[in-house]
C-alpha cells in the first residue's frame, strides 16, 4: 500500500486544486494522501468529494507553523475536528497574521521594486491562506524571479531587509491544542537543516511529553544520518514513524509518492483521529 501523508494545494501554497491534487495521487499511484495545507482546512471538502470518486483514500489534516524558542517548527495535524474552538481559533490568527504579513512585505518591495498587491492577489486562489508563496510566485510573474526557489533566495529571504515574521504558536502549545481538537500531531521534517536552525532532541522529547504522536522521518530534506538518528529518536521516545512528499504541484521538485508511511502506521493514526480517513 502506498501512503503520503504531507500534500498541499491552492488552499495553501500548492499548485493544484484539492481536487486535482487527489487525482495526481491517484496517478502516482498511491493509494492514500493527506492533504495537510497550512494553517487551513478549506480544501477538505474539495478533496474529500475527489476521494470518493477518484479511490484514493483522503487523510484529512494541517500544517501548523509554530515555534519554539525562536526556531520554527512545523506541525502536522491528522484527522482533528475542524470546529474545535482552540485550535480553530489559533489558525485562524496565523491566518489573519500571514495576511498581514505578505501586505507589509509587498509594501515594503513595492519601494523598490514593480510589485503591487494586486500582482499578489493575482496568484491566490479562493480563500487560500496567502504566503511568501504567492508573493515569490507574482515576483516571477513580474519577472522580477527565476523561480519561487530564487524569490526565496533573494528578495524574499529572512536576511531580506522586506522580510516580516508572523505569529505562530509555541509547539508545546500547538500540540495541546491538536490533542485536544482530537488530532494526531506529526513533526514534519524535524532535520531540515537546510531550511534552518532545528530543535535538539531535548525540545522533541517535551513536545512528545505534551501528546506528539510521531515524527516525519522519510523525507527529501532529511539525509541518511538524520534518517537514522529520527527513527532512533522516535523508538527511544515511543513516536510513530511517518514518510512523506511534501508535495507542491509545480512549486517544489517534490513528487507524490516519493517516501512513504508504512500500513500499520496509518492505523494507529486514524485510531487516534476523532475523523475518519475519507474512502471511495
């Protein structure tokens, strides 16, 4: 059985529609996907209607952005109740605070360079949560950017002098939060070192103390050693071991498929889930 459990769409930061993204699962081959936008719920039903139709089973989930001691951390959240009034809140402040975010950081390039905020606008679809994202894809729009890789790189880094952080939560926050809305929460790519400072192992152990459930080990971000050590890790602290794409449509080289969660895995998390994975 092919399992990936970490997707994203137009809801987010993706390329795809809800739709379309579980129709290129079905592509691929797989036979479950998570669609796992940021911050957001709004391509569930989307997806969950494709899944239906399409046979390919739909885990329902979140990517939280969160922090802890200033380093940022990504948290998955798999099969929560969407209504669930903390941790619906929480988002929708992260939501609220990314827009905010993206408004100032455009005002600030729009000093400088041809970017307007209805460039910007141009490159969301729907209710999407905007981010950095659609800025680097209306920046290579304008031809202003090779790629979203080279936006990144450049006008919209974190040395950038327009960059502007947004709210996120504390991860031992978010993780009460998912445990309480009725979530499996998964550290996604808790060894990508390339996108930054990560956690020691001391700050994992506490999230797992405040109800983590599992680690993203299998992913393109993390090498052989950092493979090794994650799922040394998560048998010492008692974590599930998950795999993932992390896939974007068009935005990243990510392919779906590309690493994989194992069967028993996908159990134990719907077991834990109050939603139950959307089959055809």
């Amino acid at each position: 059985m092919m399992i990936d459990l970490h997707a994203h769409s137009r809801a987010s930061d993706g390329t795809q529609s809800p739709a379309e993204v579980v129709a290129s699962a079905r592509d691929a081959g797989l036979d479950v996907v998570a669609l796992t936008d940021h911050d957001t719920t709004a391509g569930w039903d989307e997806a969950a209607a494709a899944a239906t139709s399409t046979g390919v089973a739909l885990v329902r989930g979140t990517e939280i952005s969160c922090h802890h001691g200033g380093t940022s951390i990504h948290l998955l959240s798999y099969l929560h109740d969407p209504l669930a009034p903390g941790l619906r809140a929480e988002l929708d402040l992260s939501r609220a605070s990314r827009l905010h975010r993206a408004e100032v950081m455009v005002a600030r390039i729009g000093a400088d360079l041809p970017l307007t905020w209805d460039d910007v606008l141009e490159q969301v679809s729907g209710d999407a949560t905007v981010g950095r994202p659609h800025v680097a894809d209306a920046l290579v729009a304008k031809g202003l950017a090779r790629d979203r890789g080279h936006a990144f790189a450049t006008v919209l880094s974190t040395r950038s002098p327009y960059f502007v952080g947004h709210h996120a939560p504390d991860a031992v926050q978010a993780v009460r939060l998912v445990r309480a809305a009725g979530g499996v929460p998964v550290f996604a790519h808790p060894r990508a070192v390339l996108r930054g400072r990560v956690v020691a192992d001391e700050v994992v152990a506490e999230l797992a103390d405040a109800g983590l459930v599992g680690l993203e080990v299998h992913h393109r971000d993390h090498d052989e050693p950092a493979v090794r050590h994650l799922a040394d890790l998560a048998g010492a602290l008692g974590l599930l071991v998950t795999g993932s794409s992390d896939y974007h449509g068009a935005g990243k080289d990510n392919r779906l498929g590309e690493r994989t969660t194992a069967p028993e895995v996908l159990e134990a998390v719907e077991a834990l889930g109050t939603l139950e994975v959307v089959r055809g």
